[in-house]
C-alpha cells in the first residue's frame, strides 16, 4: 500500500498516536532519534502498551534503533498489530535477515496475518545506498526504501544548500534502483525548516517529479502540505482511464497509436504510464 503521509510520533509521546492517525495517512512511532538514550527502555514499553491497546487506527510503523537494540525493539512487539518497522541507518543485510526472523515471531504472538510484517530499510549512508540490492535480497518484507537526508549529507561529508543538490544523486539512485530490483517508490525524507511551508511544498513537487511516493513528516502541519502534493487528481485519474479506454477501442481497430481529440499522440508508452498512475491511486487517505 501507497501512502502518501507518515507522521512520527516519539515513543514516549504515545498519548499523541490517536492525533497522528487522525490526519496523516499513516503514524510511524519512533524509537530511535526522537527518543533520548535515558528514555529509550521506558518508550519501548510505552510503545508496546500502546499498539497492543489498539491505538493504532492508522496504518502504524515503528522506527528501531540502530544496530543489535532494533532487535530488542523488535521483540517488544510481540502482541502489537503494526503494519511495518522502519530500519534506521540501514547497512548490514544479516541484521535484516534477522529482523525478519524477530518479525515472524511477533506475527505468531498475534495469531498469525493476513500480510507480512514490512521491514522498511531508511537509506542514511553510502554503504546502504550502494548496498540496496543485498538489504532487500535479505527479506522477502522489504518493499520499500526509505531516505534520510540528514544523516547522508554528514555521512558523504556535504553541506545543506536550498536546492537540496547535495542529495540528488542518492535520491535518483534510490528511485532507479528500486525500480530495478522491483520494489515500490521510495518515501522522501523529512524536511527540517518545519515553518517554511512553501519549501516543503516545493521538496514534495520536485521528489515526486523524481518518483518518489509520499513523505516522511516530523509536525502535523507538515501533512496537509504532504497529502496535497502526493495526492492524484480526479482530472489526471479520468484523463488515464480515457487514455486507456480510446486506446482499447484504438487497438480493436488495429491502429497501436492515435491522436486524442485535443491532438494529444498516444502510444502504448502512454498507456503503460496511464495503468501506472492508476495503481497508484490507491493510497489509503483519511485526510482529505
């Protein structure tokens, strides 16, 4: 599943889960940064409480720390219903192949799933960009990447600038490579200046243009922004299925390529691109 949305909430914030839920697509509960090193154990529990008490009406991540403690992370789990984790920092296949296996566990401990338990690598090093391929390979629960600017510019040694270049070969790298190893579009990472709404509009347009699928948020009014620029108009769904439809008719006809009757040129590239769209019109939106 798409979304669009996914708003972090600190693990020993879990009051704030019911909030996030009610406008973001979906709530990525946060063991890991957000949380100080002397609250870490007591947000693991609250966490733990919390997803087992069903306060998850969003589709709920939750972001492990880094290393051996997102295996402790992960057998807090057991009991909780979550849709995914968020790997952070991720670079060692074998610690995925081993949270897969955590994961299976906290799948029994709730009487099995419909559909795995995801594992959502956050690419924040050069060692994990250039190891995509090994990361995913580990577990069958990887569909997606996930981007951490902030953490890449320190590790490559660049310097924030407005434009955000400094990171746009990662992240073109990121769509590309997902999309040869056959996974979903990447989420964008988060974007820091929290009052500067014109610029996260901005960064949402132009990693969308990338193929970049939703957004990592770290503030409510951050989503409104997200939803709308991620969001997929009614105008281009209607505009894909006339493409699709004149197409098949065009098709039946014998003719593989057409004019639309505004002189648009359409062949089968424009239909593939027309299917596409409409598979990703599929993102669950409880924020309008």
């Amino acid at each position: 599943m798409l979304y669009r949305s996914y708003l972090y909430v600190p693990g020993n914030r879990v009051e704030l889960i019911p909030k996030a839920a009610a406008i973001a697509d979906a709530v990525i509960v946060d063991l890991e940064d957000a949380v100080p090193q002397a609250e870490k154990p007591k947000a693991r529990d609250m966490t733990r409480q919390a997803l087992a008490d069903g306060r998850n009406d969003a589709p709920t991540y939750v972001r492990l720390n880094t290393g051996r403690a997102g295996l402790d992370d992960v057998a807090a789990l057991r009991g909780c219903r979550i849709e995914g984790v968020r790997l952070a920092k991720a670079e060692d296949p074998g610690l995925v192949a081993e949270i897969d296996k955590a994961l299976a566990a906290v799948e029994q401990s709730i009487g099995g799933v419909a559909t795995p338990i995801l594992i959502s690598p956050i690419v924040e090093s050069a060692v994990g960009l250039f190891g995509m391929e090994k990361i995913a390979a580990a577990s069958s629960r990887v569909r997606s990447f996930a981007f951490g600017a902030t953490d890449f510019r320190q590790d490559i040694g660049a310097e924030k600038t407005p434009s955000r270049i400094e990171t746009l070969f990662a992240r073109s790298h990121l769509v590309a490579y997902s999309r040869l190893l056959g996974l979903d579009p990447p989420v964008a990472h988060v974007y820091s200046p929290i009052r500067d709404l014109d610029g996260l509009r901005t960064a949402c347009i132009e990693d969308r243009a990338l193929g970049f699928f939703g957004r990592s948020c770290i503030h409510p009014q951050q989503v409104p922004v997200v939803n709308e620029a991620f969001a997929i108009s009614e105008e281009r769904l209607a505009r894909a299925r006339e493409v699709i439809a004149t197409y098949e008719k065009a098709t039946a006809e014998g003719r593989g390529a057409f004019l639309m009757n505004d002189g648009t040129f359409v062949d089968e590239a424009h239909v593939r691109a027309a299917r596409h769209l409409l598979s990703r019109a599929k993102p669950t939106t409880p924020s309008a």
